[in-house]
C-alpha cells in the first residue's frame, strides 16, 4: 500500500505547485466504506490512513503533508462515479487512489 501511495505522490509532485495550499498534497480515496464489499474497503482506507500517517509523521512528501479525502462508494458503481467526480470538481484532489 505505502508503495501505490509513494508512486501516486510522486506522479503528482508536478501539479502540487498549483494548488492553493502549496505545502499539501491533496489525495482523494474513493472506497466501499458501507454495503457489500464494505470490508474489503474498510481495510484498504485503514491501509491508506495508515501510509499517509506515516509519511507525515517523517516530513512528508518532499517537505509537503499528504491530505487524505475519503469519499464512500456505498460498494456500487454509480456511487462510485460520484464520489470521484465530487473529489476532482468539489475538493480538487491532485491524484485518486481507489
């Protein structure tokens, strides 16, 4: 997990200059927090959390903190498109993680 958060950070690093807030990096994680496949989404956010908890905690990313926004697919697709089109337009994540 650390490793995707890693890659997905350091493809972004480029756009991170564009943001409001340049010493965060903004990251959306769309995920099945509730219905059918609520526990393998659960564990995966938990996993997230975690990596994000960590980088921080040892300076960031280059100097910048990591930003986590969670938004729940409810385990359904259509959900799922909402939840990543309210990431990019409404909280205007640099990358997506799901």
């Amino acid at each position: 997990m650390k490793s995707i958060l890693a890659w997905a950070c350091i493809s972004i690093l480029a756009f991170s200059a564009c943001k409001k807030n340049e010493n965060t990096i903004v990251i959306g994680e769309f995920a099945s927090l509730t219905g059918s496949t609520a526990t393998f989404g659960q564990s995966m956010n938990n996993g997230i959390q975690l990596a994000v908890e960590e980088f921080n905690q040892a300076g960031g990313l280059n100097g910048k903190k990591i930003e986590l926004i969670v938004a729940d697919d409810q385990s359904k697709p259509e959900e799922a498109k909402i939840a990543v089109l309210k990431l990019i337009k409404q909280n205007q994540v640099q990358a997506l993680l799901g």
